[in-house]
C-alpha cells in the first residue's frame, strides 16, 4: 500500500471525479459489468441517499487525486450491500480495495448492521479473492439476465455475505 492514501467519506465536491473514476472502471472491464451506464442509475444520486439512510460512500485519496471508491447500500435495518468498489487502474495491486472494503465492513458493524451482502461477476477473481479473505461466504450463485439497449446479456454472478 501506498503511504499518503487517505479514506473518508464522500463529499459533494468529489462527485464529479468520482463519476469519471466509475465510467473508466466499469468501461475496463466488459466482462464484468453491463457497460451501458443507464442501466446502473446516477451514482451521484444514489450517493446522498445511501448516506441518509444510514450508509456511505468511501472515497481513497492521494493527494488531490482520488483513486477508489467503495459504498455502504442499507438494504434493510439489519443488512447492508457492499457496492460499487472501484480502484483506478493505476492504483489496482497497492491495497486500496482492501482499505475501502475493510473500512466499510467496520462502518457497518458499527452502525449496528448484522450482516453486510454483496454480489460479484465470476470474471473478477482478485474481487473475490479480496472478499473471501475479509470472511464473506459464497451463498449462491446465478445467471444475472438482462436487456440492455435491446440485447440481451448475461454474466455469471456469486453472491456473497458476511456476518457481523
């Protein structure tokens, strides 16, 4: 890990880097993620709701530069999805998504969440690798179906959790 990294919570200022730091990631990896942005909603939308509702949206800096995001979605007042953990390529390999990924799992036990959920294409295997060293457990795995600008795609998903 690179020294001079810091974690914190998003703030409005970030969004607009933040955004950027989203479409790089998900365009690097078709395999992973439905590249049709439309389809995954307004990140700079869903991030003050999450955080009213008891969630929030990490974000590692360095310097003026951030360099990953992560997102606590509650989903119910006992369970919380680990979202949207994205690292700039050029920071991938130096412990970034460990740090925001850890840093969410505490925050959720924290505020008193019983179990946090998330879910992974089976393409990302250093994802999974990450989320399988930090305890979740497999807890079923399906084909993820849907119509995206009129064709149909399909990715292999795991499904994971944590208890807390």
């Amino acid at each position: 890990m690179r020294a001079g990294v810091t974690i914190r919570s998003a703030d409005p200022n970030d969004f607009g880097p933040l955004g950027q730091l989203y479409r790089d990631s998900i365009k690097g990896n078709p395999r992973g993620f439905i590249q049709d942005l439309t389809f995954h909603g307004c990140l700079t939308d869903k991030i003050p709701a999450w955080q009213r509702a008891g969630g929030d949206v990490l974000v590692a800096s360095f310097g003026d530069k951030l360099v990953g995001l992560g997102a606590l979605a509650p989903q119910t007042p006992r369970s919380a999805e680990l979202c949207k953990l994205h690292v700039d390529s050029e920071w991938q390999g130096w412990g970034i998504g460990r740090l925001i990924a850890t840093e969410l799992v505490e925050r959720a036990r924290g505020i008193g969440f019983s179990e946090v959920q998330l879910h992974v294409t089976a393409t990302q295997t250093v994802a999974i690798a990450l989320y399988r060293s930090l305890g979740f457990q497999e807890r079923g795995r399906k084909l993820f179906t849907a119509t995206v600008l009129g064709a149909p795609v399909s990715f292999d998903t795991i499904y994971m959790n944590l208890a807390l």
